[in-house]
C-alpha cells in the first residue's frame, strides 16, 4: 500500500518526486485495475498535472479517490446506479473541495454499491480476486488496499467502512457523526450516512482528518500510552467465525503483553435495542431518500434495492418515532461506558471476506456505532490461515475521534509487532 | 387567499371544480405576478393537466409551490444565484416527490435569496410592494399571501419560515427538527436547515403536513382547549417594536378571555447562551456547505454572503464544537421549560415588514427555535396601524408538533374573533 506519512516524508527529503509517485501509481493501476474494476471514472492524467498550489498543501498534491456517492463537479458522478449513467452536477461535495483546498488531487471516482446499499458492484477484494471486497464502499477500501491510492473517501450508513476495511486489509476512520460533512453526497439516510476515509494506516487516516477537517488529530502510534480496552465478545446479531474469534483474542493477548489493561465489557440492554433499530431508521429514512428514483425510475433499480425500499416505505411512522427514542437512549447508554475505558475492541466483520461477488458481507458489528454516531476505526494487521485480512473495530466516544486513532494507530502497532 | 380545506371541501361539494380554480389561479397570477415576482419558474399550464391519481390523493390535484432551493426534475433549479442558471438536477428532493405522493401538483418555483442566506431577490411584499416580503422563503410566502397558491414549501436555517410569513401575513409551520426530510434541498447548514410549508391558516399546513408526513396532525381549531401560554417578552438579540409589542399584549388579552392560562417566561442562561452562538454554527457549516461556490464561482456570489463564508471559514472549530455544547444544552434546558405550559409564545419578527427591498429584515425572534430544533408556527391575523401584517410566534417543545399546530389553530380562531 502507499502511505501518505511515508510518500510525503519522500517527497520532503528528496527521494521521491511527485512525477515519480505519479509513474509509480499509473503502473499500479494498469497492472490490477482490469482485474479489480475499483474505478467508475478515472483521470489518470491528472497525476501528472503539475498543481504547485496543491503540493503546497499538507496533502502535498498527493491524489485521492471519491466514491462515486459524492458529487464532484469534474467528474461523472453515478451513486453506483443506471439512473444516474453519465451525470455530471455542478458542484463538488463539501469534503472534495476541501480535500483540494488541503492539497489533495481527486483522480477518481471509486464504485460504489447502487446508492451505497447492498446490491454489490463488480469490484473485487485486492488479497483475493475471488471474495468481495466489502461494501458499499467498494472501490475506495479496494483501490488503497491494492496500492492504486494512498486514501480514498468512503460513507457508511450501517458497516460500508469498517467492513470492506477489514476485507481488504485498510485501515479506516469513520469519524463522530457530521465530524465531517455528508453535503454533496447522495442521502440514504441523514440519521446515519457518515463520511470517512481509506489509508494505508491509522496514523495516515488521522493525518488525512487532521488536514481537512482543521482538528488536532495526528498520531504516530509511539507517543500514546496503552489505552484502557473494553472488549465486547458477543450481544451483536451475528456472531463471529471462529478465525475472527481467535484474532480478537490475538489482538486482546498483544495488546495486554503491550501494557494494555483488557476488560470485558458486555453491552447493556439499551444498546441491544439501539443495534436492533438501526435498520428501522435506515429503511424508513432511505424510502423517502430515495422516493424520487422509486417513483420514475423503479425499473432501474435492484430488486434488493427495491425491496428495502418497500419494507421502509411500509414502516409506521410511530415505530420510526420510537426507533429514533431507542437510539438517543443508545446514545446516553453508550456514554456511561467509558468511564473506566477508553476504547471498545470489536471485530470489524463476522469473519474474513466472504467467497463470491454476490454480497458484500455483514454490518452486524458496526451499524450500532454508526447509529450512536462514535468514532469507530479499523486496525488492520492480523489474518485468517488463507491470508485473508480480519480487521479489529475499536469505538471511542462520541467527540473523541483523537482516542479512536490514537488507541487505534496503538494497537496497529502492538499487531505489526 | 386560497385555503387548502376550503377548495378540498368546495370541491367534494361539487361548489367548484379543478379547473375553476386553475382558472382563479390564473387569473390572480397574471394580476399579481408582474408586480410581486413571487415565481423564479411557473408552468402554469400544469393547472389545467388533467391528473387523475393526483386528485384522488388527500391533497386533491391542488397546485403547489416549491421554494427554488429544493431541486426539482422537471423544473430548474438555481438556488437564488446566477452559479446556478438553468441548472436541471436529476430528481426531486424528497419532499417534493411526497407531496406528489399526496396529491400535490408543483406548478412553480418560488424565489430564494441567494442560497437561502440574507441577500435579497427581487420579490415583492403582497400586502404592500414597498415592503419586503422577508426571507429567504421570500417567494413562497408572497405567492401564499397574495392567493396565488394554496400553499408553498419553505426552509429555515435563522429565521427564513416565521419571518416572511409574519411580514405576509401568511400562516407557516416549521415543524420539528427532520420531521420532514430535507434531502435535495440546497445545504447551507445541516444542523439548522429545516423543511417548512406556509399556507392560508394553520389548519390548512397542518392538514398538508398530515397528508405527507402520514401523520396523524390535523386540527381544526375547535377541538383544542385553551392552550397554557407561556409569553416571552424579551431576552432576544433585537427588540420588539411598539406596534409589535401591542400586538402580543393584544394576543395575549384575547388568548386570556378565550380562556387561555397565559404566564410570563423569562428565557433561561442556557437559551440565551444558545440563542447566540445561533450564527457560529450557521457560518462555520455554511463555509463547508458552500465551500465550491466559494473556490470556483466568488465572483457569481453578492458579496453579503462571500463575507458571512469568509467569516465563517475564520472561526476556529474549537469555536465551533463550543457552540455545539451551548445548543444542545439548550436543547435540554428548552424541554424543562414545559413542566406546567403547552407553548411558548413571541413576536414571530421585531416589526411589521421593513420598507423598501434592500434587506428581508431580522430573524432575531426565530433562530433560537431553529437551533433548538422545536416547531414553531406563525400565526397571522393581527396588523400594525398601517395595515401592515404582525405574526405571533408559538413554539413547542420537540416533537410535539401536534401541539404547536393546535394551539395555533386556536390562537388564529382567537385572533380573529
């Protein structure tokens, strides 16, 4: 993979240039995007634009990907849908222009699953051409995993990060709720679409934060003490494969040996509930999201699509209400939990990528989080006997994005070990 | 003007027809539209398509307005601004598609300012054209006031629902906070921006927001005891004017001899830290929101906002998540108010409309609700000396939609007694 840390330390101390990484990149791209088709568009000459403007930025002219569930106003623009085949809107996200702001240079639009739901799109798993890379953020979690991009953009509205991080073996950020703006990209759900990004590491994906969003985030993974760690072991609705059970209790023994102090922690009853709404909000939400396309163009969606469609369309409003009441009584729960930590460990997924491109895997580990709206990342590191990548979640609290990415770039660290 | 109930049960009395009221409709636009420039787009001609699963929908087949910062797909779409000429967005945004849904045929889009911020647009007041019609809903709340629709959908990021209703004399509800969805709307601030409707009474936007939130709102203003008012007579960033504070002491002398229990409020610490840091949020998110209008299009934007996003853009986020905490414990302080009243009632603006068209006047009165996110309505009926239309402000307690919307029925029903 290319590391942002590693690639702008080059270019500072002379031993690469941008013209060089742009050569270097543009072989990338030739070599495994015909076989992983992370890409719906891709401007692979603008790598090699000179941008002094942007160099001078602290993403020093370095390039980006966009799920293609952002609007970008140079790019064609398709939320993975037909409907939308060839659009062009007149303006970029919230987050792309101030990613050029900070210096980045958006080359491509990476596929996402139509209108970031479950229907998968045709990208593979970087590790292994046969699995799924995970979705919706398909393309983003493939294209930095396979070395195309030192960081893409991703949403997530259930487990669209955390889960194709884990599959592809990316380190991801999904920050605290509208820590940066969703403006621009296409709505599923505005209780819970949530931006975040794809790096090689946890220290790149701070490092990334930290220079659009203007908030003191970097880490290095040397300078954090050992956090105190809660790990949950089950009460989520799936259950994880014996592989990811036994890298969990790796990362737990690591992590102890590092100085760490592990606890258990078993989720209370009221964020049992909250886990239990999310697809309420999310399907009673995305039917009126997405009303217009069920309307005009219903013939162009997936039946899957369709369906949840349906189903939220169908959902009372009363039990909306109520799902919307068990989730702020999540949120309060959730609070209570870190007064003796400051991280929950979780699995990122039920088990590595599954075989197949048919679906895009499970949410079951990360929708709580993404309905409390914490900051949750994934670490990266350890793997299943076939070498397939199994990702460790950690959660902080709401506002707390700085301990997620320090305990994270931590335990990146003590698994690399 | 055109009351929604009143066509609705014309019409299911066989008193008037749909194609009567296209004709009144068009009549009154081709009288009033040259003057009022209520309209940045009009199909008048959608008034006499015949549409038969409309008409059988609860809002009957009766014409709608859509405030031109909602997109629309089958109308253009600018924004209030020249970046945005002729612009033609893919789909509607989600409140649109559902009030086609109910019935509603949008025959036109109302004039913004400039992305619903404070620059004016070139709509007149329909109760005196000397005089603004308020904003940013400017040409929902003239082409409602001046009977040239039924009712109009508007937004409210400060003050842009309560105010130009209050200054046209129009009924407007700004429901709670998502109560409807506001995909597809313009962003200037996500956690402000607010979907609203005006229409001739109270009882005509609840009967509209019933028939597309599908929930059970409906009043008629005779069913409702006698609301307990709290009144706030002062503790906002503006004073009330003479005229306006003899208007809410008359509110009040009539609410008291219609039975209504009315005490004094005074607006706690916490409210008026909130009502405060109202602009911090609004211009730190609106930078974001507007962020590639800024870099691409600075010299398409008048220069009141370029200022507002260059100053928003300054404020630190330190600033920022301050302002944040300030709202949401305002938000809780705001709950504790309605232990023993049903509504807060205020001023819905300083004064009867302002002369002259060179500003929409202040949203003092009404940007501590929005920030709160309580409903409000504006409920009009009284006048200043000069015939000019003062509107009282009744605020609820979130979620409680269905009181703001009875006690303003009942008020209206008082007013005008």
């Amino acid at each position: 993979m290319l590391s942002v840390l590693a690639l702008l330390a080059d270019i500072e101390a002379g031993r690469t240039t941008r013209a060089a990484i742009a050569a270097r990149i543009g072989e990338a791209i030739a070599e495994r995007e015909p076989e992983l088709q992370a890409f719906a568009h891709l401007e692979t000459e603008r790598l090699l634009d000179g941008d002094a403007a942007a160099a001078a930025g602290p993403l020093g002219g370095l390039p980006f990907g966009v799920k293609d569930i952002y609007d970008t106003f140079d790019m064609p623009t398709t939320y993975g849908s037909p409907i939308y085949d060839g659009w062009r809107p007149l303006s970029d996200a919230a987050v792309v222009t101030m990613t050029r702001r900070a210096g980045g240079i958006p080359v491509g639009k990476t596929r996402t699953t139509e209108f970031a739901y479950l229907q998968p799109t045709v990208t593979r798993n970087p590790r292994h051409p046969g699995h799924t890379p995970g979705g919706s953020s398909s393309g983003s979690a493939a294209a930095v995993g396979a070395g195309l991009l030192p960081f893409a953009f991703g949403t997530q509205t259930a487990g669209s990060m955390m889960r194709p991080g884990s599959f592809c073996g990316v380190a991801a950020v999904k920050p605290s709720y509208r820590l940066l703006p969703a403006v621009g990209m296409k709505t599923f759900s505005w209780n819970l679409d949530t931006v975040g990004l794809f790096a090689a590491t946890i220290a790149d994906c701070a490092y990334v934060l930290s220079a659009i969003s203007g908030r003191h985030l970097r880490v290095d993974g040397t300078d954090c003490a050992a956090p105190r760690i809660g790990v949950v072991r089950s009460g989520f609705s799936v259950e994880a494969e014996p592989a990811m059970c036994e890298a969990l209790e790796t990362a737990v023994r690591k992590a102890e040996a590092a100085g760490a102090r592990v606890t258990a922690v078993d989720l209370p009853a009221a964020l049992l509930d909250a886990d239990r709404v999310q697809p309420t909000i999310m399907e009673f939400e995305g039917a009126a999201s997405l009303a217009h396309e069920m309307d005009r163009h219903r013939g162009q969606l997936s039946p899957k699509l369709a369906e949840a469609l349906l189903r939220g369309g169908a959902i009372p409003v009363e039990t909306y209400d109520a799902a919307r009441s068990t989730a702020h009584a999540g949120r309060r729960c959730f609070e209570t939990l870190f007064s003796d930590i400051d991280v929950l460990l979780t699995p990122s997924a039920p088990g590595a990528a599954p075989a197949g491109l048919g679906a895009t895997g499970s949410p079951a580990f990360n929708r709580l989080f993404t309905l409390i709206g914490a900051p949750t990342v994934n670490v990266p590191g350890l793997t299943d006997p076939a070498g397939l990548p199994l990702g460790m979640q950690l959660a902080a609290r709401f506002g707390r994005d700085d301990m997620a990415l320090r305990a994270g770039a931590w335990l990146e660290a003590v698994l690399a070990d």
